[in-house]
C-alpha cells in the first residue's frame, strides 16, 4: 500500500469516527400555536317558501394562530385589536347536517363538496368596535371555491385561561355562486339570504412536564 493510499484510508477512518461520535442534530419541530381551539359549533340559517331550515357542524380546524408580543396577559392581549396577527380556519363542507330530513344532500350539492370540500376563513385584521366586549373581523372568506372578503362583528369573553369568540355573518348564496336548493320537485324554494353564527373557545396550550 502507498503512502498516499494509507493517508485516504486514515482519513476516512476519521471521518467515519466523527460521524459514529457526533450528536445528530434532531430536526427542528414548528413551535406550538399561541393559543389552541378547544371547542367549535358553526351553524347556518336560512328560510324557504315552505319552512326555515338549519344546519351545523362541529368538525372545525385551525390551521393557523399567530398573536402579536403581549407583554402581560396574553388571552387579554389576544381579545384586543392587532392582538392576533394571523388567524386560518378550515371547515369540512360535507360535515354540515340538519335535522330537517332530506335537506343535506341538496345542500351538499350547493356547496359543490365534490369538488371543493373545505370552507375556509383568512382573518385580514381586527379593528376596534363600538360595543364593549367587542370588536370587527375582516377577512377573506372562501365557500364553493368562491373567496369574498367580509366583515363582522365578534363578541369576546375571557377568563383566567380560556377565551370565547362569537359572531354572527349574514351572507347571501349566489355571492358565491351558489344556487339556493330547490325540493319536493322545485315546490320547496329556499331564500339566498342566510346568517352564518359560530362559537369558539380557545385556550392556552397544556405545558408538558417531566
């Protein structure tokens, strides 16, 4: 074997050393929402010719929570303008039912769950609201495959280590080209005007000890 030979061999012995020594470096987790939801109702609302109709779901995903620096109570800063810099919600379409019979299959269909199964929801800011315990929601609102921008008002509760949002949106169905659901052969016709509400409770995440 030639020197040069033997200085390859000795350094890959080296190498292979470091690599069976060293830490492998773990790779990096994202850190853990701000906040997490713990609970979630949305429900709609609507009339017909014949009879008012309802439908909700529970089957309701946050995607996304970024708060801004809080230098004291982070809920409390939260339930404030500005206090939440991001905020994504995802809402599986197919999973709103209704207790009236017959109705949910129509309204799938509407909602063109076959091609666009999710509802989703982009907050664009909070502003500040006249009412106490308040404030105003902007957003970008995707429904059919179809994205609008909306404003509503939301009602904030927090206590030691939840916080609860509420609200309310009236939206019309053909804004997001949807035709309104016909049955009973097109004698049942339903108004396009319906209010979306939801509940949200919020908490601060469990810190893990050993």
């Amino acid at each position: 074997m030639t020197i040069r030979t033997r200085s390859f061999s000795a350094l890959g012995a080296l190498a292979l050393g470091l690599l069976v020594i060293s830490p492998v470096a773990a790779p990096a987790q994202d850190a853990p929402p701000a906040l997490r939801l713990t609970a979630a109702r949305v429900s709609i609302a609507g009339t017909s010719n014949i009879h008012p109709f309802t439908a909700s779901t529970t089957d309701v995903r946050m995607s996304r929570l970024v708060l801004a620096p809080a230098d004291g109570d982070r809920l409390q800063s939260a339930a404030k303008a500005g206090g939440v810099e991001a905020f994504d919600i995802t809402i599986r379409a197919a999973s709103l039912t209704s207790p009236k019979e017959g109705l949910d299959k129509n309204m799938h269909k509407a909602l063109k769950t076959n091609q666009h199964q999710d509802i989703t929801f982009r907050l664009l800011r909070l502003e500040p609201a006249a009412a106490a315990n308040s404030l105003r929601a902007i957003g970008l609102l995707k429904v059919a495959g179809v994205e609008q921008e909306v404003a509503f008002a939301i009602k904030i509760a927090v206590n030691a280590s939840t916080i609860t949002v509420m609200g309310e949106l009236a939206l019309l169905m053909t804004d997001y080209g949807i035709t309104p659901p016909k049955a009973m052969l097109g004698m049942l016709k339903t108004d396009p005007k319906i209010t979306v509400t939801f509940d949200t409770v919020f908490a601060l995440p469990q810190v893990t000890t050993f």
